[in-house]
C-alpha cells in the first residue's frame, strides 16, 4: 500500500457530522478522537499501531472499530513512534 509521507500539513477529509478534539502525531501515522468519543487512525499500521487489528497501512483515517464492540470512547490519544496510547472510558 502507498504511504504518502509529507513533511508538511495537507487537508484530510473526515466524515462531515464529525467534530475532532485531540489529535496526534507519530513519526509515521496520525489519530484523532472525535467529540463523540471515536477514535480514527491511518498511516504506517507495520507494528498495529493504528489499532485496526492488522499490520496494514492507509492514506485514509478508519475507525477503530474494536473501541465501539467493547463499549468503550477515546478521551486522549497520544502517538509515539511505533505505538498509540488510547486513554478510554467505559
């Protein structure tokens, strides 16, 4: 999969009806959580960083789905290099 790594902010279009409130940066992959309390992530996924379950990668944010089969909502999301941080609430 191609991986577009910018060094420079370039607009991403997120479904309309959501509103982000904290955002985060890895060396290779972003997250945002949103005010409803989901949580996106794309990019490099080599190590499953972006909590999709798999090792793929994406140009486009996809909702961590496991997040919402548990019951769960993002409040903060923090990305480190190789791995995300997720503080949930049940």
């Amino acid at each position: 999969a191609f991986i577009s790594i910018q060094a420079f902010p370039a607009l991403l279009d997120l479904p309309q009806q959501l509103e982000v409130s904290r955002v985060s940066c890895g060396s290779r992959h972003t997250a945002v959580v949103t005010r409803g309390g989901e949580l996106y992530a794309w990019g490099w996924g080599k190590y499953g960083q972006l909590g999709h379950g798999d090792n793929a990668s994406s140009d486009q944010p996809h909702p961590v789905k496991y997040l919402a089969a548990e019951g769960l909502q993002a409040e903060e999301v923090v990305c480190g290099p190789w791995n995300t941080y997720v503080c949930v609430l049940k």
